[in-house]
C-alpha cells in the first residue's frame, strides 16, 4: 500500500459530522425543488457513493426513484484518466429532474463523462450532489456540496483505496 499505513490514518469527518452535514444537505435540495417537482431521479455512483446515496435520500422529502452507474477511474490513489462503464441506468430520463449522487469531486473526469452522456437523454433538468469537494482539482462544479476539502486522499464512509476501507463510519485520510 505506497506509503500509506492504517496507523497513519487521521480522522477528517466523524459519522456525526458527516450525517449532520448530509441532513443539511437533503434540506437543501428539498427547499430547491419543493416548487419545480415532487419526484426526482437519483442516481448514484457507485461504489464510492453508495452510503452518501442511502443517507441523502432518507432525508428527501419527496418521491425518489432510484437509480445507478457504476463506473470508475482510479487505480490505488491515482486516476488512470480512462473511464471504464461497469452499469448504466436502466430507466428513461427524458423530461425528467434528475440528481446525480457522487462521493468525490476531484479531478471531475468521471463526473464530466457522466453528465455528457446523461444530457444526450435530455432531463428537464440534471444537478449534481457531492459529498466532498477537492478545493482546486477541477472546473466542474457540484450543485449541493457537503464538504470542501484540501488535495487530501480520502478514504471510509464508501470511499476506498483499492476496494479497501468503504465500511468505515467516518472520512479519514493517511498521514505519509
């Protein structure tokens, strides 16, 4: 694991905090769609924003049809700039409001092929939610954002390194 060891680990966000922060969040984008729909399409990036994804929309307070892409780029801590397409959504989103639920944005590949490929089925409208926001890494924007963070790599609460840690309650980072 490169340099980087479990006893190194450093909390960034407790469970609490990251509940809380997604508790305010879900009130967020409540009160924005509260006069434009009663029914959203959420779909998650998994893997990574799997527990993100849950927690969001237990707090939603409308009717949320679920849905999800798998797809990745990254190898260990870095991306390989290829994005590889694992599943796709299996449902119309035409005419649709649409959020797209995402861990990280970090260098916004990932997220940029996605939403290119999700205008092309052309949503009334398509935002993006995202648990964590790396301050500087990229362009792209997310909608509703939970937390803003340094150029750290981050793991736990369904972020991972090589599929290790997701299960973790909590965000930390490795101290090298």
């Amino acid at each position: 694991m490169e340099n980087y060891s479990i006893k190194n680990l450093k909390i960034l966000h407790t469970s609490d905090q990251i509940k809380n922060r997604i508790k305010e969040m879900a009130a967020s984008i409540n009160e924005y769609y509260k006069d434009k729909t009663d029914r959203l399409i959420a779909i998650c990036v998994l893997k990574g924003a799997v527990h993100f994804y849950s927690e969001l929309l237990l707090n939603l307070d409308m009717d949320v049809v679920y849905c999800f892409v798998h797809v990745s780029s990254y190898s260990g801590t870095k991306s390989t700039g290829k994005v590889k397409v694992n599943y796709w959504i299996d449902r119309p989103i035409t005419n649709e409001y649409v959020l797209v639920v995402e861990d990280i944005l970090d260098t916004g590949k990932t997220l940029s092929y996605i939403l290119k490929y999700l205008n092309k089925y052309s949503p009334q409208e398509l935002k993006v939610a995202a648990l964590y926001h790396k301050i500087g890494k990229s362009d792209l924007k997310a909608d509703f954002v939970g937390f803003e963070i340094d150029d750290k790599f981050i793991i736990g609460y369904g972020l991972d390194y090589d599929e290790k840690y997701r299960n973790f309650p909590y965000v930390g980072y490795f101290e090298k």
